[in-house]
C-alpha cells in the first residue's frame, strides 16, 4: 500500500488560504489601482464555476426587471449598508463607475439587459475622495418557502473586484430562524482570491446551503460584503444578477476538481523540473495532489482516487489506488457550512527514468453509480528537464502582465516586477539565471534587473526587496526583438543552490519608467501561492506580493546557456567598461567587431529615458573607440548601450563630481 495523507481546504483554490491569513498578519494593504487592458482580459479568461453541480427545477429565479421590488413570487429584495443606504443600487448604463473602476465592463449576465445590481463602493468612495471609508452592505432576498425542497442549490452570476486585501469579502449568508442567525458561505466562486483583481466577467458560481435552508419554511439568504473579514475593504463593485434556487439535479457525482504533481502545502509544484531535482522512489517519488467534491446529493461510500503517472506515448507506468473511504454531501455534513472540498496526497513511489514528457491522470469513483461521469478524471502534463525549472505551462499562456500607469508627473508607468518561488529538495544545483517570455507590449531601452533572492519566508506573502538578500543578478536594456520569446538572462555570476531553502527568482525594473516591462503568464493558475509581483504597499513603497492570480513564465535555469551577450561575442562584439568611471565631464568607452557592422549607442537615465544617441554608421572590424560627454548630465547612475547589428550590449556607468 502506497504513503496516504490528505488535507481539507476551504475554498476551491489549492493553498489560497494560506496566502491570505499570512498576508492578513501583516496589515500591509495593496495599493488602488487603475483597471488595465490586461486586467480585462485577464477577468474574460478565468473559468466559470458552473460546472459542478447539476440543475434540478427551478424553484425561485430572480432577473431584478422590476429592480428591487422584484420579480419574483415571494416579493421584494432589501439592502442596507455602510454609505447611508446608497452603495447598494440598481446598475445604470455607467457602472460599475469611479476614479479607479473606469473601463470596466458592465456584468455580462444572461438577462443583464433588463437590469442587475451592484455594490459600487468605487463610486460611492470617489465622492469622498481622498477621505475614503470601509464599505460594507447586506442585499437581503424575501423570505421563501423551502419546506418541499430536499436540497437547496443558490445559482447566480457575478462580476466583481475588491481592495484592499486577498481575502475575499463577499459572502452568501442564510438564516432559516428569522435572522437569528446567519450562516456563511464563500461567495466568491471559482476565483483565486487576490486584492486588485478583476473575477470573470459573469462569474457563474453555484452554493450549495442546503445545510441551513433544506425543509425549512422560511429562507431568507443575503449576499454580504465585508461582512466576516477585517477592514480595509472600500473601492470597486460587485455585480449581481440571474440569482436562481433549485434542488440538486443528482444524486450521485464525485468530481476531480484540481491535480497537482507536488505537495503546494509544504512547497510548491512544478510544470517543468530539473531531472536532478526528482524525487528518488525510495523517498516516495512523485507526490499526487487530488482536490475533489461531493456534487450530489447523496454520501459516498467507498470512494477510492487513482492516480496513474503516463509517459509521452501515454503508457501507464505507474498506477496508485487509496484505500476506501465515505464521502458526505455537502447537505449532510457535519459542519455547516461544510468543506467545500477536500485535497487528497498520495506518495507514488514513482521516478522517471529520464527527461521528458508525463501526464498524471487522478480519477474518483465510489460504490455508486456516478451520474456525471465526464468531471470523474482530470489530467495534465509535466516535465522533467535538463536544466529548466518553471511553474507556468507554456502551452497555455493566454495572459500579458504589464506595469500600472503611474501616478501624477514623472515616469509613465510604475516599477514593476515578476517573479516566481523555488525550492530544491536535492542539493548540487547551481542557478545560472532566469528564462523570460516578454510580453508583445515590452518596450526598448527599458532598464531592468534579473535577480535571485535567497532566504525570504517560504510563508513570506510580502517581502521589501531593498531587505532582502540577493545572492545574484545581472542588468539589462530590453530589447523589442525579444518580444514574445523566450529570452534567457544569465545571472553575473551562477549561485549554487541548497536544499529546502526558498529562493525567489525573477525580473525587476524597480525605479519606473517612461518604458513598460511585461511578462506572459497562465491567467487563473496561481493555486500554489508561487507567483510573485511587485507592486505598491499602502505606504507608497513597493515590494513583492505573493497571494496572485496568474503565473508569469519566468524559469530559473540550471545549467550554462547561450545568452545574449555570449551571442554577442559568438558574433564578434565586445563592449567594454568606460573609463573614467565614474565619470565627469566625458568618459571613453572601448568596443570591438570581428567584422564591418552598422553601430549606435544610447546613453538612458535611471527614469528609463535616452538622454544621448551617437549614430556612428558603418563601423569597420577592429578595436574602437567612442568619447562621451557627460558634461550636460545630472550625477547619477546611467547605462550606455552598444547597438551593432541589432545586437544589444549594455554596461553601468557613474556621473559624479559635478
């Protein structure tokens, strides 16, 4: 019999709470922000959650086409909230509408035409601002006969986002003693709860109360924001519409819900692992996590999950069987609210014999006929490689994060960063540098770091990157030919790795600038609580956050790559170091060409702007030399740029003495 654990989640997302009760500890809130281009298309590529649970008849559906008096046979809908009364409302051609929700699209539900709701605290708050407040509101449905329904299902779609924290403050909240008391539960659907973030646009999300509202004889259910987290919950909305209650359609189906081929609760999983970096089967090899759910409305007795490891040619080559269990419904529970789900561990006992493809397959079953069979198996694939370690799918990035606008004069857009978490179970690995698919809206001439942190938390859901070690780096001016490529950045010098220590890898430009940095990423993926990305606290200041939405394709890499200045000097550039540095009023920098080469350079601030150009036309091969005036420019710290051929090299030079 194969090593067995297993560990009960409360949300849908894999490790999620985690992030959030650390990141909660630190009451550090992240910074409003505008909604972006990305930001949309981000909330259009998140999967709805309509899938888990089959319709029975519906028993009660509210369109709001006669807006809160209802319209529906049990009569009309209440709110309350924190502005008065004036939070809650009837959505217009405008919403959502406010300073920072401005773009955003109006909820995309099926009877959205003839009216929805919202609680759009974003408008609410602009007309305070800058003295913003906490909002919270209740939006209170009739109170309903439910004495004939064996189970109750609450069916609605939703749009929403929240500041200023990744907890979640939306809830379903239901009572059947006349308020007495409320019983909660997670509103929030399918999303990987993150402050700032926009959810699907609709959001179809389903919840099963049946715990509180089943048989009883008068429901009342109210959907509630920020009614059960702390405060620091005041801009942007939530949209309602199409709210439906009906009896569960089946009685019995299990569902995979989630696989993972690693443990995220002790560290995190990888789409593409260093061949050294396996698990040898003698310490339990490959670790299969199963995130499942009870659909229906009947428990499960002997449920049992196998797990099957495949080849490329998607040949079995390892098969994992638990040991029977009982599974209740969420109805049945002993808890209510119950568990939304439940994660199952199992120690395979399997390694691969070389690099390359695999899939791990997990599917349910149980001593009942399952009635939907096509959720019962889930499948992915991974990779074991030569020297590439990275969490993103490649196949699957559908996401470009970019930097928010700036605020206010200066550069035009924010410092920004991505990053990713790494752990190595083995010793003997050493980290060369990073591997960075740019996004399409990447710009020339943007000044960035390639860094390696060592020692941050593996907890650390924030971390101030002027504290943190960083035990290698190199600098870069991107380069526009790199767009949507997969660029490799060697570090300065390579930094071998220990064992079971947290390593945060990644690219920063960390001064703002007038040129945007964007990284390509797997919108809606971020369940092991591995991304990072750089962004601005309540204080003004920027540091990393973890508890994210997305994974960026940013990989650490294990092994010496060419990179781009190894293919400069394949082609015969060199760039070499200016003297004096620092510099005063000019300065010399040598470069040589192995052959004839059209040659440039650039001379850009720490702002990211060009502050000198010297087109030098056709240079012959040889040694050369250029001088540079820095009589006219500020002390600081500057980088020139040799551009030969459209070949980039970049260097770091001082102004002082001024």
């Amino acid at each position: 019999m194969k090593r067995i654990y297993s560990v009960l989640l409360l949300s849908a997302a894999v490790c999620s709470m985690t992030a959030q009760q650390s990141q909660f500890s630190t009451n550090v809130p992240v910074a409003l922000a505008p909604i972006s281009d990305s930001e949309l298309a981000r909330s259009q590529s998140q999967t709805e959650d309509q899938a888990h649970i089959v319709r029975g008849g519906d028993f009660f559906c509210e369109d709001f086409d006669n807006g809160f008096d209802g319209n529906n046979p049990y009569g009309a809908w209440t709110f309350e909230d924190s502005g008065g009364n004036t939070i809650w409302m009837m959505a217009n051609a405008q919403s959502p509408e406010g300073e920072w929700s401005t773009g955003a699209e109006p909820l995309a539900s099926p009877s959205a035409a003839n009216g929805w709701v919202i609680f759009d605290a974003d408008r609410y708050n602009t007309q305070l601002s800058p003295n913003y407040e906490d909002v919270f509101g209740y939006l209170y449905s009739p109170v309903i006969d439910m004495s004939d329904l064996g189970t109750v299902i609450v069916d609605y779609y939703q749009a929403f986002r929240y500041c200023c924290f990744p907890g979640s403050p939306i809830t379903l909240e239901a009572t059947a003693n006349g308020g007495d008391e409320w019983i909660s539960f997670p509103a929030h659907g399918s999303f990987i709860q993150a402050a700032n973030e926009g959810s699907a646009n609709p959001l179809h999300t389903t919840v099963d109360i049946s715990c509180v509202a089943a048989n009883q004889s008068e429901v009342q259910i109210r959907f509630a924001y920020n009614a059960a987290v702390a405060a620091g919950y005041s801009h942007y909305y939530w949209g309602l519409d199409d709210i439906c209650i009906y009896e569960n359609g089946a009685s019995n189906d299990l569902e995979v819900m989630q696989v993972t081929n690693g443990d995220v609760f002790d560290w995190w999983e990888y789409r593409s692992t260093p061949f050294e970096q396996k698990i040898d089967a003698a310490d339990g090899g490959v670790v299969v996590g199963t995130m499942f759910r009870n659909n229906g409305d009947t428990d499960q007795t002997g449920v049992v999950i196998t797990v099957e490891i495949l080849d490329d040619n998607m040949d079995v080559v390892s098969t994992t069987t638990s040991d029977p269990f009982d599974f209740a419904a969420l109805g049945n529970a002993e808890n209510c609210p119950a568990q939304l789900s439940d994660t199952l561990y199992m120690a395979t006992d399997w390694e691969p014999t070389g690099t390359g493809t695999y899939y791990v397959r997990s599917t349910i079953s149980s001593d009942q006929e399952d009635e939907v069979v096509e959720n019962d198996l889930m499948e992915m694939p991974f990779y074991y490689t030569d020297d590439v370690y990275g969490h993103d799918e490649n196949s699957a990035l559908d996401l470009e994060l970019t930097p928010r606008d700036a605020d206010g004069g200066g550069s035009q857009y924010d410092p920004t960063g991505y990053a990713n978490r790494f752990h190595c179970p083995n010793d003997g690995t050493t980290a060369y540098g990073v591997e960075v698919i740019p996004g399409a809206g990447s710009e020339s001439d943007c000044f960035f770091l390639v860094l390696l942190y060592e020692g941050v938390g593996q907890d650390a859901d924030m971390f101030d990157a002027n504290s943190a070690q960083v035990v290698a780096s190199s600098e870069w001016t991107y380069d526009a030919a790199w767009n949507g490529e997969a660029v490799y950045f060697p570090f300065d010098e390579s930094y071998e790795l220990e064992a079971n220590r947290v390593y945060h890898a990644g690219i920063l430009e960390d001064i703002g600038s007038d040129y945007q940095l964007t990284v390509m990423a797997n919108a809606n993926d971020d369940t092991d609580n591995s991304t990072l990305i750089y962004q601005q606290a309540g204080d003004g200041s920027f540091i990393w956050f973890g508890a994210q939405t997305s994974t960026p394709a940013v990989r650490l890499i294990t092994s010496e790559w060419v990179g781009v200045e190894q293919l400069a000097d394949m082609n015969g550039i060199n760039l070499f170091q200016n003297m004096p540095n620092p510099a005063n009023n000019n300065t010399t920098i040598r470069y040589s060409l192995a052959q004839p080469m059209d040659v440039a350079f650039e001379v850009i601030d720490l702002q990211g702007r060009v502050v000198a150009t010297k087109d030098m036309g056709t240079v012959p091969s040889g040694e050369h030399q250029v001088e540079l005036s820095t009589s006219d420019l500020a002390n600081g710290i500057y980088t020139y740029t040799l551009i030969a051929n459209n070949v980039r090299l970049t260097k770091q030079m001082i102004v002082a003495g001024k």
